[in-house]
C-alpha cells in the first residue's frame, strides 16, 4: 500500500510517498480504511518542529521512521 511517511521535522519536503507493508489487525482490533485526512495548524506545527519546545511537549526526539 502506499502511504506518505514522515522522515523528519521540517516543510513539506521532509514527506515521502512510499510504498509500505499492509497492515493486518491483531486479536481485538479493526482495520479502517481512511479515504480523506486534514492537516490543522497544531499538526503542521508538530510536523516542522517549531518552535523547538513542542518537541519537549510531545516527548519526541523526531518522527518515527
């Protein structure tokens, strides 16, 4: 499946589409398909990084890869 990851903090060249494994759900839980997303100013905020102490708040170092 594809999907667009997340490699570092930064504008909006810091996303990739990539092609990863499909996920499978586990004893318990469900799949959802997501058809449509938004991005709010606290997520775009998040994803650049700035300012630096947002990354204290969320416990993050970078995002995961």
């Amino acid at each position: 499946m594809k999907a667009i990851v997340q490699e570092g903090y930064g504008s909006p060249d810091a996303l990739r589409l990539r092609e990863i494994e499909s996920p499978s759900p586990g004893d318990h839980e469900v799949l959802v398909d997501v058809r449509a997303a938004s991005v709010n100013a606290l997520d775009w905020h998040l994803a650049r990084g700035v300012p630096v102490f947002l990354r204290v708040v969320e416990a993050v170092g970078a995002p995961e890869r």
